[in-house]
C-alpha cells in the first residue's frame, strides 16, 4: 500500500493533473458534441414541419370560412397525412379543434390540449414553436402557422412530431461518448503514469544523492541520460557538487588560518552575542581580563567585562553608540586599553551581535605623553633666549649701533623672526595647557554678541587695508552662554583673522549667528582661496599648514586651529569647517546653550 508521502509525490500529481486535463478536454467535447446532435436532429423536425406547412398551406387557404366547411378541411387532411408522422390540427377562431389527422381530438377545445402560449402567438399573426418534453409523456415539437385570409387570422395549423426517436438517439450518444471518455481516460492514467516515472526517477535520484551530500557525503554524482530539462538538471548537480566540495574546502581552510591567527595574534578579541552571551575570546582577550575557558561559557559578557569600564557594557554600546560602533580606552592595574567595537550582521543586515578588539595601548600612551612634555619643555626653555634677543634687537633698532640703513634691516628680520618664535612658544604652552587640562577658566555667564562684535570691531582695520567687507547679518541682541570671555573672542579673532588673511582684496566676509533650543552657532563665510577637500580632515592637527609657505609668509603659525578646538572642547563646543576649493570656506563655531 502506498503510504501518504508517496500520494503526495510529483508522480501522482502530475498523472492527476494530465488526467485532469484530458477529463476536461473529452468532456468539453463531448458536451460540444451532444448539443450540436440534439440541435441538428431538432433543426431537421423543424425543416419536415415546415416543409409540410408550405404543402398544405394553400389547400386550407382556398376556403373563406374554415368553420363551415369542416368536412371538406378534414377530407383534405386525411389525404395530406398518408405517408407522414406528423400530426395536424386545424383550430378554428373560438379555440375549437375543427379538423385534425387524430380524430379524438376534433371538437374539443385546443387550449386544454395544446400550449396557450403557442395558441396566442398564433392568432396574433407570428409563426410560433415549441419543444414539449413532459415525464412519462412523449416528447413532441409543436408549431402554429396562422391561416390568414383577407389581413385577418381566420384560424390555426397546429402541426404537432414526435421527438421519441431524437431523444433516444441522443441517450445513445451519450453512453458512447461516455465509454470513449472512460477509455481515453484509463489510457491517459497508463500514459501518465510512465511519463511521470521517466520524469520522477532522475528527480529521486538527485534527492537521495543530495541527502547523502548533506551529510558530507561529496563523492555522489549523477548520471547524465538525457539532453532535456531533466539531463541538464543532472548536470548541474554535479557542477554544484564539485562547486560546493571546493568551497567547503576553502571556507574549511580560512577557518583553519583564522582560528590560528586568532589564537597568536597580539591583541585580544571578544565576540558577543545581542543576548549577553560570549560567542568566542581569543588568548589574548583571556589573559587581558584574567578569565579562563569556563568563565567565558559560564558568565556573562557584562559580568566580565562590567568591571573594567560602564562605557562597555552591552547596553551602552547599543544604545549610545552609533550603529553599535565605537572605541572606549579605559585603565586597569596601570595599562591602558583601547577597546574597538563594531557589530557583525546576519544575511538580512540585521545587528546580532558585536565584535570588540582590545590593545594594549599603554606604550603608546607613555610616548605620546613623552611627546606632549617634551614640546612643552622645550617651549619653557625657548622663552627666555628669545626674550633677551627680542631686548637687544630694540635697543639696536634705537640706534645703539652704527645707525645705518643695512644694520635696520637686519636687526628688523631678527625682530621680526623673534616675534614669530615668540607666537611660537605662547601658543605651544598655551595648547599644552589645554591638553593638559590646566588651562585657568574664568567662565561666566556672558552675551555671546558682545563678544562677536568686539572681534569684528579689533579685526575691522585689517579687513579694511585689504578693502574686504565685512559684513555683519547676526539679528540677535542677546545669547547667553557660560564662557570664557577672552578664551572665545580668541577664538572668534583667529577665525576671522583667517578669514581676512585667505581672501583676496576686494572679497566678501558675512558673519552670522543662529540659536535653536540647545546650541547657538557664529557662522562666519568667507569667498576667499578655500580648502582643497583632502586637507579639510586634517586641519585641526598642530602645525598642519594647506599652503605652508604661504602661511609662513602671512605670519601663520598652525597652532591657532588647534588651540581653537580644544578652547570648544573646554566649553562643551566645537567647530565646524566646510570649504570648497576656489570658492571660499565656512566656519561654524558651536556653543551649547545653558539651561
């Protein structure tokens, strides 16, 4: 017995659907078949009952009165009738049968015999028929044609054939179309059956052998005995299979290389999952945060790593974090670390967990502090030489010594150079207090527009010797701010002073303010030289100079962005720069608004 799962099989469905189908299309035919039988063997009655009309029409026609001369109406019918099968009656203007080839029926009432509706049709002038089929009686087709004398409808022919024989053939049709359809169909289900098997075998066959592939079973192939769909199938199959062992190999060898380089690489790695739970750690990882193997499958991710920084908790990092990227450093038994995290996605894109790399960054911590005290050393020693020098270059500039023209210009380039290293110093010891955080802050609550229009007021005279416009489109009167003053109108001069030194003569400089509910904002636009755009990121490095002989020409230094920044960073700003080369630069210096 065939169990459900082999009823279910394409076999079964497709010797359903060609028998279906075959079903379908005799019994269209069959259908089509019967009806154009039954129409044509009706269609043939009609033609004999009219034919037999056009033969007695005229002899009823002759008489003026049927109704008087019945006998002679009725000798005319026995004589019409001989030879034919069809009935006749002769049906007088008061519904009264007066002459007929069934002589039980003359004298009585046609309406009780015949169709009424028939009866009116005729005696409104309209040739009228209808087939009569009524259980246990004889099946008849009735028609009416009016006899018409003189415009009027003096009476009825009512012409009456038996349809026994048409329905008996039409029965017999029925029962041969009904064994072809039986035959036809048990002949499609034998043809169905060894179509779908031809077709079913080689499908199996490539089931059962892709079973056995998925169970690392890759030495299966296919045989190849058609150049139809189903070969072509076949072949593919086996490309897949030799496509699939060679990749499986390759992803088998990256794993081998990447668990190697996991094990021995340097830096520590942790593999999370959105659940909390650790995925995979790496030796590194495991002798950075002191856990062992058990730990690691036993407690989780927050448990471990928790204690070490809040800012790396599961929830931090897919909360505040964007897109759950990031970088946190944090300190532990006198290292510094630096965690690195970012997610790593399923096929749909979806974040299902992260990945965090750790490093050791306290060397490097030490060296860059090294760094920092050096240039702030070596600013300390700096200061003194160069103030002495500047004293000396002044006093022989009074005409100390040989006052001559060559000797000024001289002791002009020294002084000149003495100013510069002398912006040097100043602003490298101001930029390492900063980084330092010892910078002194007298921080208060101010009007930011003072402090802009002070700065637009001390730089006006330098636009003006370069005939620049500066022009001021800032509306508001009051933004209150806690700040430094002097550090932020600093600030306000460097930016502007800049301004006015990379745009040309005759150019255009608009300054503007702008607040929201959280921050206020000086925009200050230039149409000056601009930015090339791989230099933009860049700007904020200490003596990161776009055109360095060009800044050193205009007295620039390439600290003064950098002090900038950190003086915003101090106050819980920044700023912002964007520029295009040839066209000018905008620069958006942001405060946070005091609540």
């Amino acid at each position: 017995m065939l169990g459900i799962n082999s009823w279910r099989s394409i076999r079964w469905k497709f010797i359903f659907i060609y028998f279906l189908l075959v079903f379908i299309a005799m019994v269209i035919v069959g259908v089509f078949i019967i009806q154009q039988l039954e129409a044509y063997h009706l269609q043939t009655v009609r033609d004999d009952l009219e034919g037999f009309h056009s033969t007695i029409e005229s002899v009823f026609n002759k008489y003026d009165d049927i109704g008087e001369h019945k006998e002679e109406i009725q000798s005319d019918i026995d004589i019409s009738v001989k030879g034919i099968h069809q009935e006749i009656y002769i049906i007088d203007n008061n519904f009264t049968i007066i002459a007929s080839s069934n002589g039980t029926l003359i004298n009585r009432n046609a309406s009780d015999n015949f169709d009424v509706y028939l009866l009116k049709d005729g005696f409104l002038g309209e040739v009228s028929e209808k087939d009569i089929r009524v259980e246990n009686q004889i099946p008849t087709k009735n028609m009416v044609f009016p006899i018409i004398k003189e415009g009027r409808v003096s009476g009825l022919i009512y012409l009456r054939a038996d349809l026994t024989y048409v329905y008996q053939a039409i029965d017999e049709s029925k029962l041969i179309f009904l064994r072809a359809i039986v035959l036809a169909l048990f002949i499609t289900i034998i043809l169905g059956f060894l179509i779908a098997r031809s077709i079913t075998i080689p499908i199996n066959d490539v089931t059962e052998k892709a079973e056995k592939m998925a169970k690392g079973d890759f030495s299966q192939e296919v045989s190849v005995k058609s150049d139809d769909e189903i070969g072509r199938l076949a072949e593919m199959f086996n490309y897949l299979r030799e496509k699939l062992e060679h990749t499986l190999s390759e992803i088998s060898n990256e794993k081998s290389k990447l668990e190697t380089i996991l094990k021995y690489m340097a830096d520590g790695l942790i593999a999370v999952d959105t659940n909390g739970f650790i995925i995979h750690a790496n030796s590194a990882a495991m002798q950075m945060f002191l856990i062992n193997d058990s730990e690691v499958s036993t407690k989780a991710y927050d448990e471990i790593i928790g204690k070490y920084s809040e800012d790396l908790v599961l929830h931090e990092i897919q909360n505040k974090a964007t897109n759950w990227e990031g970088e946190v450093n944090f300190d532990y038994m006198n290292a510094t670390f630096l965690a690195r995290y970012a997610p790593f996605k399923d096929e749909k894109g979806a974040n299902i967990g992260s990945v965090m790399i750790i490093q050791d960054i306290t060397e490097r911590q030490k060296i860059e502090n090294m760094q920092r005290e050096f240039v702030a050393n070596v600013s300390h020693e700096l200061k003194t030489p160069l103030t002495s020098i500047k004293s000396y270059t002044e006093t022989l500039l009074d005409g100390a010594i040989y006052d001559t023209n060559t000797a000024k210009q001289f002791l002009s380039v020294v002084d000149s150079e003495s100013d510069r290293m002398s912006r040097l110093v100043r602003d490298l010891l101001q930029l390492s207090r900063l980084e330092y955080r010892r910078e002194k802050w007298n921080k208060v609550e101010s009007n930011l527009i003072e402090s802009l229009k002070g700065a637009v007021v001390n730089m006006e005279m330098n636009a003006q010797r370069k005939h620049q416009y500066l022009n001021c489109i800032f509306k508001d009167e009051m933004i209150k701010v806690f700040i430094d003053r002097d550090s932020i109108e600093q600030v306000i001069l460097n930016i502007i002073s800049n301004a006015i030194k990379y745009t040309q003569e005759n150019g255009r400089i608009d300054i503007d303010t702008m607040k929201s509910d959280y921050e206020a904002r000086i925009v200050i636009t230039d149409n000056g030289i601009g930015i090339p755009k791989e230099d933009l990121p860049r700007l904020f490095e200490r003596f990161y100079r776009v055109d360095k002989a060009r800044s050193r020409a205009l007295g620039g230094t390439g600290l003064g962005l950098s002090i900038a920044k950190q003086i915003m960073i101090e106050h819980g700003g920044d700023i912002e720069i964007s520029s295009i080369e040839g066209k000018g630069t905008k620069v958006s210096i942001i405060f946070p608004i005091r609540s």
